[in-house]
C-alpha cells in the first residue's frame, strides 16, 4: 500500500496538479491523465487480485482518493465513476458477463462510469421493464460522468413491478437505446464531460447485468459511497490548507487541518453507523466551503481572476456541497446553515473552531 501511496503522491504532484488550473478553464482533462492512473493501477484498485487488481482496503482508498483530489478534483470524480463498474463486476454472480471484463476494467484498458442516480428518486427517473430474455430501460438520468471518455456505463434501473433495482452494463455511445445526450454546462468540473442522458426502449440482455437488488437493499449499498464522496471534499480541504500556508494564514490553516482531522475520523466511525453518515458529509462539504473561501479572501482580488486557484478551489467547494448529494445529507446540511445563520459560530460545531 505504500507503494500506491507514493505513486499517488508523485501522479497528484507530477501530473495532475500542474494542470488543474488548464483542465478547469478549458474543460478537458488530457487522456494522458487517464493513462497514467491505468498505467500505475488506479482502474483496478478495487478489483480482486485474481483479475489483475489490486484489491485494496477501503481505508487505502479513501486515502488514496484523497490525495488525488487534493490536486484535481475534476480528475479524481471522473476517474472515481470508474469503480462503479469495477465494483458491479467484481460483486456480480453473473461469472461469464466477470470473466469477460473484469480484467480489462481492472487493467483500465475498459473505462466505465455510472448512470445510477436515475433508479432513485420516487418516482423513478429511469425504469425497467421486463422483456424477453432482459429488461427494456426507458427514462432519463440526470447526471452521468465521463461521456466520450468511457467505454461503458453501469446502469440502474427501477422494476416498478417488483420493486427490484436492476444493473448492468451497456456500451457508452448513442444509437441503440441511448436516445438523446444533452451536455451539461456546470460551473465546476466542467471537464467531467457531464450529460443528461435519455433512454428510449434500451435493451439491457441478461448476460449483461450485474446485480439485481431490492430497492431498499440497493440505497443501503450506497452509503459506502457516500464516504467515498467525502474524500473529495477531505481532498479539497487538504489543498486549501497548504494554500493558506503558502498565503501566510498559518492560524486558519492549522485550524481547518485539525477540525478537518476531526471530521475524518468521525466519518469512519460512521460507516458502522450508517445514520450518522449524512451529518458527517454535511460537515465536512461545509468545513471545505469555508476553507475554500478563506483562501479566496486571503488572497483577495487576486483570486477572482479566472487562472487563480482560489475562485476555481472555491467553485470546488460548491460542488462537492452538492455532488452525490442525497435527501439526508441536504437536510443535514440546511440544517448546519441554519443554525449557523441564527447562533453564528459558537453554536455550531462545524466551524474552524
Ligand atoms: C456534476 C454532477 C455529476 C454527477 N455525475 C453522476 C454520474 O456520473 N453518475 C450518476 O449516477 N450520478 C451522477 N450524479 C448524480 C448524483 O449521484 C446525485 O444523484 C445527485 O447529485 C442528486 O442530487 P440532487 O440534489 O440533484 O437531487 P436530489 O433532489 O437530492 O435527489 C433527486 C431525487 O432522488 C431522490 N433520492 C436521492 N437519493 C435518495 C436516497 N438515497 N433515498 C431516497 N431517495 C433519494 C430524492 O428524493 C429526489 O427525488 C452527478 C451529479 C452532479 C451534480
């Protein structure tokens, strides 16, 4: 694990850092970024040894994760969807759909994102039909990561009929059920390449799904994912505090290092309790924020110009506010805002102090 480490250490400083500030302004993050973290395994950190991956714990990855987005948030999220795919097949009990591309998701030869937040809602944005031999999907996916960069998506899909979340994997090019793509234009990682997609009579085979789960079952499977989104803030913050350092704020940023530490540890003793994940996220989105903002007064007007790292860290900031986001965790967060604005800081226990 030192090994990945240091080689995420040496990729965040060498190569993604360098061109953070180019892949925010022009919104495209070169292919060389991707190639890189294939090339030293980063697709297949958490896939099984047995298929040429890594698999490392899931602390190891949190810290990892960290690192890389402490240089390139953008980067970080859109390599991040990979492991929805990875994770879909390594878990899958469909062993032939395994065999035949776990290796190359592992490899990073095959490059995946996820198209999962349409089978949510109530009603859902995206559902299945059963159809045949597979399912018929229709419907639209607010947001998927990494279009024209990935080779596949992993996709969810709701039977309304039975209750069931039903996954699995399609190519990501349009034609063939993929009816529309509307490119989205955010004002943060815009590089993400991220699209609205819709879904017109997608037919998803049997021999391509990965999973097929209750809903119920399937929202508690996501909340690993809601720490795993906490490490993009966590890698934020860490960025914001060496830049206060460099600005001569050592006050603040040994401040926000310790609360950040905090927030961190809290965080993993929430994975065992599941119902304190969405007020830890809350918190440390919120502490990122400030940081982020605290930067950008620090070096005052300076920051506001569009090359500085300032004003894009502090756009960073919103966006892992709301990235991922989920009902609990917006409700955690109005919830810190408004105590905030009614007490100010003394009584609220996400600040600096
Ligand atoms: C820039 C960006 C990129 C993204 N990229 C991807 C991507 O690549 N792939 C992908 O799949 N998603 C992606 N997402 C979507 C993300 O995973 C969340 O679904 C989305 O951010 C939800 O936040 P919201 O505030 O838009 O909607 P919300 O209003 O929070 O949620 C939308 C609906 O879903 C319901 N809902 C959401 N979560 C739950 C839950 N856990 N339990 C019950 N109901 C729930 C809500 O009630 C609501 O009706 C992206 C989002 C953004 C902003």
């Amino acid at each position: 694990m030192t090994d990945m480490l240091q080689k995420a250490a040496k990729i965040a400083d060498e190569v993604l850092l360098p061109a953070a500030s180019e892949v925010d302004r022009y919104g495209r993050i070169p292919g060389s970024h991707f190639d890189r973290l294939a090339e030293d395994g980063f697709y297949g950190l958490v896939a099984p040894p047995e298929f040429g991956g890594l698999g490392v714990e899931f602390p190891d990855f949190l810290e990892l994760v960290e690192i890389l987005a402490s240089a390139c948030l953008t980067t970080t999220f859109t390599w991040l969807q990979h492991h929805g795919v990875v994770m879909g097949l390594a878990m899958t009990p469909n062993s032939a759909l395994r065999a035949q591309y776990l290796g190359r998701a592992a490899s990073g030869e095959l490059r995946g994102g996820s198209a999962f937040s349409g089978a949510i809602p109530v009603p859902p944005h995206v559902r299945a039909t059963r159809s045949g031999e597979g399912w018929t999907i229709n419907g639209q996916v607010p947001f998927v990561s990494g279009w024209g960069l990935v080779d596949v998506l992993h996709v969810s899909a709701l039977d309304e009929q039975c209750g069931d979340v039903v996954s699995g994997l399609i190519e990501a090019k349009p034609g063939d059920g993929i009816a529309a793509v509307h490119p989205l234009s955010l004002v943060a990682a815009q590089a993400s390449n991220t699209v609205r997609l819709e879904f017109r009579d997608l037919h998803l085979p049997d021999e391509m799904v990965t999973t097929r789960a209750n809903r119920d079952e399937y929202i508690a499977g996501l909340a690993r994912g809601s720490r795993v989104d906490g490490s993009l803030a966590l890698g934020l913050l860490r960025r914001a505090v060496a830049l206060l350092e460099s600005a001569g704020q050592l006050a603040i940023a040994e401040a926000v290092r310790a609360r950040a530490a905090q927030v961190r540890t809290k965080f993993d003793a929430a994975m065992a309790f599941p119902a304190d994940l969405p007020v830890t996220r809350a918190a440390c989105s919120e502490l990122a924020q400030q940081a982020c903002t605290a930067y950008l007064v620090a070096v005052g007007g300076a920051g506001l110009v569009s090359t500085h790292d300032a004003q894009r860290l502090t756009r960073e900031s919103l966006f892992t506010l709301v990235v991922a986001g989920r009902p609990d965790v917006r409700t955690a967060l109005l919830g810190l805002l408004e105590r905030r604005a009614r007490c100010g800081d003394h009584a609220v226990a996400g600040g600096f102090a």
